[in-house]
C-alpha cells in the first residue's frame, strides 16, 4: 500500500513537471516569434543602410541547427503544411459522439506521432466529426492549446504530451 501511494504522488509530479515542461516549450516559441518579428520590423525600417542582415539572412539564420552556427536546415527538414481538403468523403462515425482532444487523441495515437491541424481537421472529417464553427481549424487548435494531454511541436502541430504509460520514465 505505501509503495502504491508512493507511486501515485510520483506520478502526480511526473504530470506536473510535464505541464510545466509543456508551457515553457510554449513560451519559447513564443519568444522565438517575437523576437524575429522584432528583428523583422527593424529591419523593414530605414535601418537597411546601417548593413544589418536581410529577411532572408535571419530566416536562413533561425532555421540553423542548434548543433551547427552556419549550416541551415535543409528545405526538405522544413515542415510542409498539409493542405485542407475540400472534398473529404465521410468514412465512417467513429467521432460522431466524441469532443475534438477524445478524436484527436484517438488519431495522435494511431499515427505515432505530430499532426497538423489541417491534416487533424480532414480526418475527423473522416471519421464523421461534425464541426458547429466557422472556422474548424482554429477551434481545433485552440481546444489542444487548452488541453495539457497535447503539445504544440510546431506551428499548427500537435502531439500527445505522453504516447502511453510504458514509455514514461
């Protein structure tokens, strides 16, 4: 009994530092954003004469590897948005009944890895979701954004925070 309830305070903690790992992923992103939004409105000023880099020099300098101070990322490595599909067949109803993190987990699960909302959004079609807004896309992502069992891999990109019990450690 006391190893058990040692397990599920250990367990408690591990989802909390989960949590907190998840929200500082979540603001670096953020700050990555800002930053190059920052540089970027800097430089579309009349500060180009002064020989400070280009658009393109700090979009090719943030796609460094981390590893590498001068070797851009290949175009390839460079996530392609997949596209939104205007004539998705309904499949079948496996989602009529359940909420967007339920369907979407079910689909993260299946897949074995991030998917972008566009790609989320044409498999809950699919799977027969019915979307009541105006713009699913963003429903989508905003209810993962809201929910700590997903986390944002890049943008519009989602994952499960935890594939499954066996792989925590």
């Amino acid at each position: 009994m006391h190893l058990a309830a040692r397990l599920r305070e250990l367990e408690a903690e591990a989802d909390s530092v989960r949590a907190e790992l998840a929200e500082m992923d979540n603001l670096a992103s953020q700050t990555e954003a800002a930053i190059y939004r920052l540089l970027s409105s800097v430089l579309n000023s009349s500060n180009l004469s002064l020989g400070l880099p280009s658009d393109a020099e700090l979009e090719a300098a943030m796609r460094q590897s981390p590893g590498s101070a001068r070797s851009p990322l290949p175009m390839e490595r460079r996530q392609q948005i997949p596209v939104v599909r205007s004539n998705v067949e309904v499949l079948s109803d496996r989602f009529m009944d359940r909420t967007i993190p339920q369907a979407v987990t079910l689909l993260l699960r299946e897949e074995g890895g991030p998917l972008h909302v566009n790609e989320l959004y044409n498999r809950l079609l699919e799977g027969g979701f019915k979307f009541t807004g105006q713009n699913p896309t963003i429903s989508i992502a905003v209810s993962l954004n809201r929910n700590t069992r997903f986390r944002k891999v890049a943008p519009g990109t989602f994952d499960l925070v935890m594939r499954d019990a066996s792989k925590a450690s």
